[in-house]
C-alpha cells in the first residue's frame, strides 16, 4: 500500500517543465470531471507547440494538459503490435497500423515505444517474461531440493513457449526478413533467445551453488546454450517448415536432455543433492 501511495504522489507532482499530469486509466478525456492533480502552469495549445514533448508515458490533451496513459492501453498495443507483424511482417507493419487495430492514436503508442523497433523487441520480451517471470526458478520450486525438478519445470516453460503457433510464427517473420532488415535479427535476439541463454545460465550457476549440479562457472554459458539447444531439437525446425511433428516425443525429448546434464554435472555422493 505504501508502494502504490507514494507512486500516486509522484503523479500528482507537477512536471518540472511547468507541465500538469493528469491520470486517466482508459485513455480518455472525460470534460467537466474533476481533475485528479493541481493544475499549475500550462504550456500554449498542443496546435501551438509542435513537437513539444511531455513527460514519458504520456499525450497531449486538447485543453493544454498531459494525459498519463494506463497500463491497459500499453498492453492493448502490445497486443495490437504482435497481430499486425503476424500479419504483414516486420518491413510492411506501420505505426498508423498499430494504432488502428488498438483504436488509439499514434500519440498513445510514442508515449510507450519509442518506435517500430522498440515494440517489436517489447512483443518478444513479453514471451521470454512468460518463460523465466521475475524469479530465479520457476513458480513454487524455488526450494527444490533436486536439479532434476527445476530443470523440468524449466524445460517445459520454454517448450511450451517456443513451440506455440504464435512464437513459431514470429520466428518465421524473423527469418523471412532478417537478411534485408538486419534490425529485425537484432531485435528478436535481444529480446529473446539473448535474455533466454542469461537467464538459464543463472539458474544453471545459482543450482551449482546449491550443491544440486557441478557446472564450473565459465563453463555455465555453453552448457546453457547445449541445453536450450537440446530442447528445441528437430521438432522446432519441422514446425518452422510447417511439417507435422514425428521423431522424439515431448516427456523423451526433455528426459533426455536433462540426462545428458545431470550426468556430466549433477551432483557427487554427499552434496546436497547427491544419493
């Protein structure tokens, strides 16, 4: 509560450039209610100051204000964004686009994303959040007592991301453009497969000091990489290509991965999670 008071105050705080910040959750002027902070100075019509810029994460209202927008316009963005690079690919897909299809205006969208390149890499770091979230270890096995367990858990996550239509049609878009759009590459990696390779390779280091596996630290990053490798296997290569799944089922193809892990690092008779 304290948290959300004190993040209410910063907002009712005046801009430092004389400009007054007004919250409005659902993106909407709303005349004749009460404003929600003290207006102070005001800066000319938005007509008279082109290119004026407000605080972040907010847009111009018609009396002179700023309008804070809410989380739920972002995410709608979000949403809208991910549909129209589905749809036309990232070179085709246009700012006007997005806004149409979340029905704000382009305002709304700079207020969050400065450009096409930075909602792209927000639609795929929304799917790696997915994956890891802000722990260490997936939901309710921070106290694991084997690697096996985290391991799985973890495996799982990631499949069940990676090999979702929606993620394997990113991928195509990505491939599909890379080559003639090098931003494109950049973008996914770094908001994907990047942050998938660190994370993993935390966990992989905090389980080690746990006494759960034996991963020598400079080697953590390549084993990662193997295991991340390992999961996605041929099948992520047959769905990219659009062919139906055959070889290896999912439980074999996770088992076996984390096998080959644990016997190469797991841990010795007498660790903690050794026999």
């Amino acid at each position: 509560m304290g948290l959300i008071a004190g993040q209410g105050l910063l907002n009712c705080l005046p801009d430092p450039r004389g400009v007054s910040i007004e919250d409005d959750p659902d993106g909407m002027d709303h005349p004749g209610s009460p404003a929600m902070t003290e207006t102070v100075k005001s800066p000319p019509h938005p007509a008279e100051t082109a290119g004026q810029t407000g605080p972040a994460g907010t847009t111009p209202r018609r009396d002179g204000h700023w309008r804070r927008e809410g989380p739920a316009k972002r995410d709608c963005v979000i949403a809208a964004a991910r549909d129209v690079f589905l749809e036309t690919g990232y070179g085709a897909a246009s700012m006007d686009a997005v806004a149409a299809r979340a029905n704000v205006s382009k305002a709304t969208i700079y207020a969050h994303f400065d450009g096409k390149r930075a909602l792209f890499e927000q639609v795929i770091r929304d799917r790696c959040q997915r994956i890891f979230g802000d722990d260490m270890f997936p939901p309710g096995l921070d106290g694991a007592k084997d690697a096996a367990t985290v391991l799985k858990a973890l495996a799982c996550a990631i499949l069940d991301i990676i090999m979702a239509p929606e993620a394997i049609a990113i991928h195509r878009v990505v491939i599909a453009e890379a080559a003639r759009l090098p931003e494109v590459g950049e973008s996914f990696h770094a908001a994907g497969p990047g942050p998938a390779l660190v994370r993993t390779t935390a966990i992989l280091r905090e389980l080690t000091r746990r006494g759960l596996l034996r991963v020598p630290d400079d080697k953590a990053p390549v084993v990662a990489e193997l295991f991340l490798s390992m999961l996605k296997g041929h099948a992520h290569l047959r769905a990219v290509l659009g062919l139906s799944p055959e070889g290896a089922g999912r439980n074999d193809l996770v088992g076996v991965a984390i096998d080959l892990i644990l016997s190469r690092f797991g841990p010795a008779p007498g660790d903690p999670g050794g026999h």
